[in-house]
C-alpha cells in the first residue's frame, strides 16, 4: 500500500476539519482507492496551508487514508503551528515528518516525538527553536534513531556528541537541584 500521497497542500486549509471538504491534488501517479472511497496510501502533505493547530489530525488520517496506522509520511511544513502537538506521538507507524517553516518556538516539545520509535526523517528548521544553540544536539538526543534530519545526515559523531551533550545536560541540571 504505498500509493501516491494524498496531497492537500496549497489548499488554504486553516482546521484540519476544513481538509475533510478537499479534493486531494492529482499529481504524477494517480491516487487509487479502496470499496469504502479512502485512499490507499501511506503519505499525507498538508503543508503550504494555514493549520495552526493538529487537534483534528487523528480524524483526517482516519477520513482519508484506507489503513490510517499505517500512515509512515506526513508533511506539515509551511504552516503556522505553534506546537508539537502529542496526537503526532500516537502516529506509531510514522518514518518522515516534515515541520519546517512553522512556529514551534519551545525546544522542549520536540521531546513529544521521542515516543515515535520508526521515525527516521524530520526537518524543523525555519523554526524559532532552530536559533537555539543546542538545536541540532536536543534534537537527535531525543531521537536517536533519526537518520535525517532537516534534509541532512545525521553522522555518528553528532550522535556521540549528543550523547555527551544529553550526559552532560541532565547531570548538570542534577547538581542544580541538590
């Protein structure tokens, strides 16, 4: 099952409810469907919109796509979100998320995606969060397993510094407290 993405980007879509209206993008390989009329793929682009929050996410997964808990691919970039919502950890199957060019501006909610144990592609930059010193070290000690990460590799050496960098972290924020 791994047709073409179910496109919904460009389409001025502000809560996700107003996705459920839309007529998927046809693009280069045309998108096939099941007897119930969902879309037998693993991909949904919702970028280039205006979604300031994710609250329905679990809904339009469900109302567009044939096997909803397979969903491995969800482009988010070019929005207007804010937060990195918790419903994107319950997306277990995910491999790709792209969340670039939003407005998440706590670094710690990138720790909400730690629960994703397939995920091994993300992007975040044109991000507030990408100004912060410990960027890229945060991101990859949170998740480990990532292979890209805003359209670069992640090395070994940028996984063992995050190791150390994550290390160093908590045993400084330990003696902080005592």
């Amino acid at each position: 099952m791994d047709g073409a993405p179910v496109d919904l980007s460009f389409k001025n879509i502000s809560s996700l409810t107003d996705a459920w209206t839309e007529e998927p993008s046809s693009g280069l390989r045309p998108l096939q469907r099941n007897s119930e009329m969902k879309y037998l793929s693993c991909s949904l682009r919702l970028n280039n919109n205006i979604i300031t929050d994710l609250y329905d996410l679990q809904k339009t997964v469900c109302h567009f796509l044939a096997e909803p808990s397979h969903l491995a691919w969800l482009d988010l970039s070019f929005n207007k979100i804010t937060h990195v919502d918790p419903v994107l950890g319950e997306l277990r199957a995910l491999r790709v998320l792209y969340l670039h060019g939003n407005n998440i501006f706590i670094m710690s909610e990138v720790d909400r995606l730690g629960v994703l144990p397939h995920l091994h592609s993300i992007t975040l930059h044109g991000n507030a969060i990408e100004t912060n010193k410990a960027y890229r070290n945060r991101v990859i000690s949170v998740l480990p397993q990532l292979k890209m990460m805003d359209f670069s590799a992640v090395t070994r050496q940028e996984r063992v510094l995050a190791q150390i960098w994550h290390h160093c972290g908590r045993s400084n924020k330990e003696t902080l407290k005592q």
